[in-house]
C-alpha cells in the first residue's frame, strides 16, 4: 500500500524558497487513510526536512494531520509554483523515451518541451498530444533550469554553439552523447552546470540503467539532477571514464537484447511457438535469469550455467552448438567495437 503510494514520488524534490526538500517527508504523518505511513520514514533514515516543501501531490486535509504529527514545515501550496521546466534538444528517438520517462505519473511539477529542428520521425514517434510539446523556437531555452542535448554526436558541437546564446547561467546541461565528453562540453560552455549521462531507452519505462558524471553543479542541484535520472530506473554516479564503456554495454544494451531475443523468438516460430507467446515468455524468462545471478552475486555465472545442464539434455546440445560458433566470443568482440567506437565518435566531433 505504501510502496504503491509513495514510489512514483519518493525521490522527487520540489524547490520552495530556494530550499530542496525531499517528497516522502510528506508521508511521514499517519493519516486516516494511511495510519502507517509512519513506516516510510523509518525506511527513508536519510530523509531531512530542511525546508517547505511544495507539492501537488499531498491531499490538503492531512496538513494539518501532519502538522500535529510534529512536522513543522509541511504546507500546502499551489502545484504552478514548483514547475521545474526542462527542455529536450533534439526530437530523435533517446528524446522520445526521456521525455516518456519524465512524464510518467503525471509529473505534474514540471514542464518538458522538445526543441526540434527538423519533422522527421514526427509521426512515427510522436503522438499528435506529444507534440505539443515540440517547438522550433530556440528562445524556449531561456527560462529552461534543464537542458538535455539529445543530438547525435556530429550534430552536438554545432548544437551547443547555436543555442548556448539563449541558455541562462542557472540552466544546467546534461548531454548523453555518445562519446562526446565533459571538456568537449566545457569548452563551448563555460559557465554552465553539467552532466554527463548515459542512458538507454528503457528510460521510457523507467527501467533503464543509467551512469552519469557531474562537473560543476552545486550540492542542490547535484541533488536535483540525481531525482530526476532517478526517475529513468537505476542509476550510478561514476568517473567520466566508464561512460564510453558503459556506452558499449549498456547504452547500446537493449539492442543486443532485443537481438537475443529476435533470434529466441524465431526459433519459437520454427519450434511451433507462436511469436508474440515466446516473446513475452522470453522477457520474463531473461528477467528471472538477471534476478537469479543478482541474488547469487557471488556464484560464477559458470556455475549458474552447469547448474541448468542435464548430461545428454536440451541444454546441452544447445551449448554445444553455440560453443562451436565461438558465440560467446563474437558477442564479446562486438562489444569491443562497440566501446572503440565511442572513443571514435568523441574524436569526430572535436
Ligand atoms: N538511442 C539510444 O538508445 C541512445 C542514444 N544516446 C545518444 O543520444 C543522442 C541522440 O540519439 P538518438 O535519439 O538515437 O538520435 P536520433 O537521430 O534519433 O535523434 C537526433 C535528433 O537530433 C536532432 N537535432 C540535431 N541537431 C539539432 C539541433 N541543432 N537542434 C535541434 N535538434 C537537432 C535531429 O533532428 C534528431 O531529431 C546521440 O548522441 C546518442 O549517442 C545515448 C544513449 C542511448
Ligand atoms: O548507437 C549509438 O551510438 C547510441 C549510443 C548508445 C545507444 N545508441
């Protein structure tokens, strides 16, 4: 009940008097219809309250509740103060699940629009309702407190010098491009908060797995872009150096994913499984297998691996048609290419 209640919430942060404060300090107060909602807090021990928060999303009437409760700061104010507004540079297909991302629940604390300069993939990615959020205006980015770049890495020096006239000093600038790293940024930006992320497009559903890299930003907004990759899934602050590698395996990831599984469910076809059957048993099946080998984190996947294998049986005869094709090593390779083209595609853009 709590879980249901709280997550899509729980790492929000809403600005009030210049102050950040966490969402779920909101349901640290019994109410009537949650008279546990104290176990929220015990399981947020971090949590402090350092300021009003301002939210669109607590009932009015458990104010007072709340304030009884002890809390000293909680108010209820209008959801239009707070609106973080972030605009998405580009209108491809990474925009498209980021913006999916950050509109999940509703998000009514926040605004996004899209700067797009060209119509391509309008209709194919965008819904008629989506793409009122579209402009071609670059004036769009002056009240903007978050700017994503989401252009291909060829397109992102001239990207950041076209628009960095219209950006206000406080904006700050995340950039998932691939290869393309901080001081090619700072360079052109010299003044701006920035981040480098890099997600994949499971960000649409909040499932994605996301590194990122700040360079500049204060203790407030580090905290306030953390919320917000949140929202996209797991995520991870690393040194810049990992993020051309994880480009490699986890940027790309979904592709070869999607790839295993093409190929899971062409067998099906041939094995006389229905498509869309094997396709939704196989995901199922792929996201078992991961919570497995998480839970035995310190088994050898080699281990996991005998553990499936009857002698004589259907693994088996599987594995030694993979082993033969070197699989494992093509997969490997592939990866390798992958992360030197990373480096490559920082180099081209210069
Ligand atoms: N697609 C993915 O799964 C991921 C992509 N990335 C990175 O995200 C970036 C975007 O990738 P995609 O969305 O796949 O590319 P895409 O080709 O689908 O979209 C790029 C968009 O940028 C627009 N664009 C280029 N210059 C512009 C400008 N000056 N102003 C406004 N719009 C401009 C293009 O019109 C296009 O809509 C790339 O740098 C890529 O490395 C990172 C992680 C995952
Ligand atoms: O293919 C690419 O270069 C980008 C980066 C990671 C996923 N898509």
């Amino acid at each position: 009940m709590i879980r249901a209640m709280t997550e899509p919430i729980e790492n929000r942060f809403g600005l009030a008097s210049g102050v950040w404060c966490k969402a779920t300090q909101m349901f640290s107060f019994p109410t009537p219809e949650h008279p546990d909602n104290g176990a929220v807090s015990r399981r947020y021990p971090g949590n402090e309250m350092k300021g009003i928060f301002l939210s669109t999303k607590v009932v009015p009437r458990h104010v007072p509740l709340a304030l009884r409760g002890g809390g000293t700061f909680v108010v209820w104010l209008k959801g239009d103060i707070m609106q973080t507004r972030i605009v998405l540079v580009g209108s491809g297909h990474l925009a498209h699940a980021l913006f999916l991302g950050w509109q999940r629940d509703g998000a009514v604390h926040r605004t996004i629009h899209v700067l797009a300069r060209s119509t391509r993939l309008f209709a194919e990615l965008w819904t008629p309702e989506e793409q009122t959020h579209i402009t071609f205006d670059p004036d769009i980015l002056q009240t903007a407190d978050i700017v994503v770049f989401t252009v291909k890495p060829k397109d992102m020096s001239d990207a950041l010098s076209a628009m960095s006239p219209y950006l206000n000093r406080q904006a700050l600038v995340l950039s998932p491009v691939a290869g393309y790293s901080l001081e090619q940024i700072r360079r052109r930006l010299p003044h701006q908060g920035l981040v480098r992320f890099m997600p994949n497009i499971c960000s649409a559903i909040g499932a994605s797995v996301t590194l990122f890299t700040p360079d500049g930003l204060t203790a407030a907004q580090k905290t306030m872009v953390e919320s917000l990759i949140a929202e996209l899934g797991p995520m991870l602050e690393v040194e810049e150096s990992l993020i051309n590698p994880m480009t490699a395996l986890l940027g790309s990831g979904p592709a070869y994913v999607y790839l295993f599984m093409e190929a899971v469910i062409q067998a099906g076809e041939q094995l006389g499984v229905d498509r869309e059957l094997t396709r939704l048993l196989v995901g199922r099946m792929i996201e078992g297998s991961a919570r497995l080998a998480e839970h035995e984190g310190a088994t050898p996947l080699s281990q996991l691996i005998r553990q499936v294998v009857s002698p004589g049986g259907t693994t088996e005869a599987m594995l030694n048609v993979l082993k033969k094709a070197e699989w494992g090593n093509t997969l490997t390779g592939a990866l390798l290419e992958a992360g030197e083209r990373a480096i490559e595609l920082g180099q081209y853009s210069a």
